[in-house]
C-alpha cells in the first residue's frame, strides 16, 4: 500500500480528482490518500504560498503527490504553487506525453505520437529579475551542467524504457552559445552513451515550426524550461486537446502528478469538466509507484471508452461521438470498461514502466579559472557612446582599459553605427592592459574610481576562462 498526497485544488479540481480516485481505486491501486488543502483558499486566508507548513510536511512524508488544479488569485504578492512545488522538491523532470486518439478525437495530426521531457527548475524560471535603470529590466536565464545531465539522461532513460526510437533536443545555441549551448554540448556527450537510440538537435524556432506541422517527425523531445513550456502546451492542444494531458514532474526522491490545463473556474461544479487530463497524471503515477499492472488496466480502459464515443462536452463531437455525458459518467463508463481492452487503438503495455532509477549526479572536477576581464554595467541617460567613452576612459589605468562599450548587446563603441538605438543601459568591458589576467583588486578599484567620478554603476559581470577557453559571449558586431 503506498500513501500519496492528494490535493482537491480550485475550480474543476474537487470534480475531476473524485472522478480520478474513484477510477484508479476501483481498479485496484493499492493506495492510501492522505488529503491536503492548497490553494485559492489558502492563498486568501493570507498565506502568499497557497500551502500550509503541515501540508509541505505531508509532501514530503509521503513523496509522491497528486495535484489537481488551483486557481491563483488575481492581484500581487500571491506566488506560483506548481513552481514552488517543483523547485523545493527538485522534482526536475517535466514529462507530458502528447498523443493523438484519432479518430476519436478531432486533430489535423493522426499519428501525432510525441513526450515532451522539460527541464522543470532552471533557465529563465529561477525568477531572478531586476530593473537596473528608468529603461531596462533583466531576468537572469541560469543554466547549470547538473540540470542538463539530469534532464538529458532522464529523456533518454526515458526512451529506453519505454521502447522509444529518437530523443531529439531543441536549443537556441546559435544566439545563445554559452547556456544553450551547454544544454547542447551535454545532449551531445549523453547522446553517445546510448548508441541504440536515434538522437538529433534542432534549433528551437525552426524544430517548433516542425513540430506543429509534423509532429509525427519527433519522438521524445528534450528541451530548457521555457521552451518545454510553450511547447508541451502547443504539443498537447494540436494531439487534440490540452483537456487530454496530463504530466509528470519528477525528482531524485518525490514527484508530483497532475494535468496540464488550469482549474476552469467558468465550468467548475457542474459535473462538465473532463478528468482525463488528471487520470493520465494518476496512470503515471501509478507506473511511478510500480502499480504497472493497474496503470495498464486503467489506461486501457479509458482508451476503450474514448473508442466508443462516451466523451465529456469539451471532445464531443457530433457524428464521430455517441454519448456525451458529465464527469461522474465519464468516470462510471471508464469503470464498466476495466479490463477490456481497445479495439481501435493499440492497447497499452507498461510491465517495464517504473520509475526509472537514474545515477546521481557525479560533480566533475573543477575546472582552471582565470579573471580575463570585467563588464560594468553603467546606467547613463546620454545618447552619444563617444561621450560615454571619454568619460568612462578615465578608468583607465596600468593594469586595466575599456576595450568596448555595448547597449542591449550591440556593440556602441568603438566604431558604433549611429543608426544603432541605445536606451540608458551600457556594458563597459574592461580588459587587462599587460599581462592576460586581472585581479579582483581591479574591479574593486575600477568601481570606486566610477564613483568617485559619479558614474553609476549597476553591476559587474566577471570575464573568465575555464582551462583555457573563454566563457563569456563577445559583443554583438565585436
Ligand atoms: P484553464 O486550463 O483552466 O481553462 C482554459 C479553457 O479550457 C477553458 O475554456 C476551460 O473551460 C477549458 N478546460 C480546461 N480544463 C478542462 C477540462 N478538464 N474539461 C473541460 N474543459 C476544460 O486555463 P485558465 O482559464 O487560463 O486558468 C484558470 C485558472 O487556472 C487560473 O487561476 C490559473 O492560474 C489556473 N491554472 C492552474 C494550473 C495548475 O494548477 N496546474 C495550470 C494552469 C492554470
């Protein structure tokens, strides 16, 4: 028997889980359901994470978490559950298999059969962001080389264990060469370790062009946050429906289970909503747990009801549907076919669809590092660089010299375009005048110089190289 948090939510969320639950239990899952309260109401009994000290405690007794949907209240201050979730948990793996069920189900994209595998807790999603000057915000995208291992290996695991042919990863590295471009380089080392799975990489624009109008062309597909999170909300919606998916987020010790769409306020207590995006949430977490017998009953079951037609209003379709029912008897149709199989669509086979047990992950050595330089960043209400440069070359000094001054990347000075638009946000890099290195000295120097001058400096980014090879992007034109 293994105990799970389950949690209501808001909206559709009491509907579609009691719908869920009554399903899985009475296919014989062998669980206990520990309950606890998030969200909207939490939130506005004045708690701003939407979930109480106790319930964290339960998580994390318990480890494996069902979710349904929450409604976050309009208005500040109230933060994001699923991300706080996600991130205090390390639940790092985001899976979301995207299926078509034609012809069952409308979609221009019959043999659609993809899984989103998103990176779930870094890149632009560490919510690091700053307004530096009156014109410039920043949001800071970390990318770090455990993550990419971690979700990497996972997609590939992944693909193995579920008899998949191709894992394929979508970056943008040619922009962005250094944080893309480590989620690239890592896909390529772990590529090799699995000669027997197909691999290839597209950049993410064209890749996601591909993916909407072929997406029969992919298998798995691994990507940074941002992107998977665009994208497996693209991926579900053209499989048929974002109603349909559910996802998986998976850590080195807890995982949390759930659908993919929100809480439908406008369809919550009518007995509207369709609970199939929660059930596939719960079928993988029943593989998850190692309830693979039940999960394939379960699956198989509710492929066969999609078959005969019996669909909730949001899939209903006349001429190809037979029945539409409500949530209860969605829920009802799926338990009378319990041990049937589809006839139509292949039945599903999960005896090898535990969780996968991945290495931890192993801190390489550290690498030679040496300062090569600094970016201060400036904020400076001028519009002219050449005037930005005189003053900001009176930093100069024995050991250290502007080499370049850019705004928004672009490199303003020397030999700026004049056409070039600069808003009051520069990037002065210094570099070293003699030797290759400079000191930290250098940079403390150079910041009490500039205010001494009333330059005001926003921040500092250090110049380094790693064993040798420079880690820092030159600037744009540079
Ligand atoms: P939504 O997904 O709740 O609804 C979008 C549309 O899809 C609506 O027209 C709705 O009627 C329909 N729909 C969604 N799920 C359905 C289902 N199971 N059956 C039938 N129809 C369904 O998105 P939204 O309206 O943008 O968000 C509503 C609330 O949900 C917001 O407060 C938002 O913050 C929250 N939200 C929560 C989660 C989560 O908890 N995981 C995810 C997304 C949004």
């Amino acid at each position: 028997m293994t105990r799970i948090t389950v949690a209501k939510g808001d909206g559709i969320g009491p509907e579609i889980m009691d719908a869920t639950l009554a399903i899985i239990l009475a296919a014989g899952a062998a669980i206990e359901v520990e309950e606890i309260e998030v969200g909207e109401k939490v939130y506005l009994a004045g708690n701003t994470a939407g979930i109480a000290k106790e319930s964290w405690d339960v998580v994390r007794r318990n480890k494996v978490f069902l979710k349904a949907p929450i409604t976050t209240p309009q208005g500040g201050g109230y933060k994001s559950l699923n991300v706080t979730t996600r991130k205090f948990l390390g639940l790092y793996s985001n899976v979301r298999p995207c299926a078509s069920l034609h012809p069952f189900v409308k979609t221009k994209h019959p043999e659609m059969d993809i899984v989103i595998i998103r990176e779930n807790e870094e890149d632009l999603y560490a919510g690091i962001e700053h307004q530096q000057t009156d014109e410039v915000v920043q949001c800071l995208k970390l990318i770090s080389r455990p993550g990419c291992e971690k979700i990497v290996r996972y997609a590939f695991e992944y693909a193995k264990q579920y008899g998949r042919k191709k894992v394929t990863c979508f970056t943008k590295d040619n922009i962005m060469k250094q944080t893309d471009g480590l989620f690239h380089q890592v896909f390529d080392e772990i590529a090799k370790e699995y000669p027997t799975i197909e691999n290839e990489h597209w950049i993410i624009d064209i890749g996601a062009a591909k993916m909407a109008d072929t997406p029969e062309a992919f298998d798995v597909i691994v990507m940074p946050n941002l992107y998977g999170d665009v994208l497996s909300d693209v991926a579900a919606q053209i499989a048929g429906s974002v109603g349909l998916a559910g996802s998986a987020n998976i850590g080195e010790e807890c995982a949390m289970f759930e659908a993919i769409h929100g809480s439908a306020p406008r369809r919550a207590g009518q007995n509207l909503a369709n609970p199939s995006g929660l059930l596939q949430g719960a079928i993988m977490m029943l593989n998850h747990i190692g309830e693979t017998a039940v999960a394939e009953k379960v699956q198989n079951a509710w492929l066969r009801t999609i078959e005969e037609g019996i669909h909730t209003y949001d899939i209903f379709k006349e001429g190809i549907s037979t029945e539409k029912v409500g949530t209860k008897e969605f829920a009802e149709a799926v338990i009378a076919n319990l041990g049937k199989q589809p006839e139509t669509f292949k039945p599903v086979n999960y005896s090898k669809g535990t969780a996968l047990n991945l290495p931890k992950y192993q801190r390489k050595a550290p690498a030679k590092k040496a300062l090569v330089g600094v970016d201060i960043f400036v904020h400076w209400a001028g519009t002219d660089p050449n005037e930005l440069a005189e003053k900001v070359q009176l930093l100069n000094n024995g050991d250290v010299k502007l080499s370049m001054i850019t705004n928004r990347g672009i490199k303003v000075w020397p030999d700026g375009f004049k056409e070039t638009f600069c808003t009051d946000h520069w990037r002065c890099r210094f570099k070293p005048t003699m030797s290759h290195h400079i000191q930290k000295q250098d940079i403390i120097q150079l910041l009490y110089d500039a205010h001494e001058l009333s330059i005001d400096t926003i921040k500092t980014e250090n110049l380094y190289e790693f064993d040798g090879k420079s880690a820092y992007s030159l600037g744009q034109g540079q």
